[in-house]
C-alpha cells in the first residue's frame, strides 16, 4: 500500500519544524551557558582564594573568640572547606555536558547551513547517541 503524498508532505513539515525546534532550544541552552561557563572559571579561583584565606587566617590566629568559632561550628566550616571545590567541579562537568548536548542538538538538526553541505557521518551519530543516551540506559534497566 502506497503512503499518500499528502501525509508524506505532513510527516516532512513536521520534520522540518522538529529540526528548526531543536536547533531553537540549542541556541536558547548555549546562551546562558556560555554565562554560566565562563563564570565557573572565576568561582572555582574565587572560592579558593576564600579557602586560602581562611586557611591563613585560622593559621595565623588559631584561638579566636567563641562567636566565630560557634558560627563555624554551626555552618560546618570544616564540611564547607572540602565540599565547595566539589561541588564547583561537579558544577563545570555538569555543564560542559549540557553544552555537549546543546552541541549535539545543533549538529543533529543541522540547521546552521542552507545550503547541502559534506557531513562527518560519525560526527552525526555521535550527537544522535548523545541524545538519545538516557533513552538507551532505560531501556537497558
């Protein structure tokens, strides 16, 4: 039985606004990524400059009143001081992974081109995996 042309043209739209959607959502991701990306940098240098300091502080004044020390008690300073460099990289992963994605978004659509264009067929795949990675991993469990 042969698929009539008007649901072959249909199927196509939709395909087409699909792509253009994908592409959309991956310009929207790579914006405030881009922020977020660039910043990391600064707050990984920034926080370890804070440790540092606090460090040296604690150094060089190792008795300081019972109010700072009950405020470092009560935030878990110790704690603070091991888990924010952690928790920054775990951030910068994260991140460098949402904009793999977002990558991958873009190359699957395909949409930064008009015209027909050679395409890295492995480079394809890749994104189209990375994509549909979680959906791979469900379907294993």
């Amino acid at each position: 039985m042969a698929i009539p042309v008007i649901f072959m043209t249909a199927l196509a739209d939709n395909d087409h606004k699909v792509l253009g959607l994908s592409t959309g959502v991956a310009h929207e991701i790579n914006n405030p990524m881009g922020c977020i990306v660039n910043n990391l940098s600064f707050v990984q240098d920034y926080s370890n400059h804070l440790l540092e300091h606090i460090a040296l502080y604690q150094q060089v004044s190792p008795s300081v009143n019972e109010q700072i020390e009950d405020h470092a008690e009560d935030i878990d300073l110790d704690y603070l001081k091991v888990d924010l460099p952690k928790m920054v990289q775990s951030m910068t992963v994260s991140s460098d992974r949402i904009r793999a994605i977002s990558n991958s978004l873009r190359t699957f659509a395909r949409r930064d081109t008009e015209h027909k264009s050679e395409f890295d067929l492995h480079t394809g795949l890749d994104s189209t995996l990375l994509i549909l990675q979680h959906r791979l991993k469900a379907q294993d469990n």
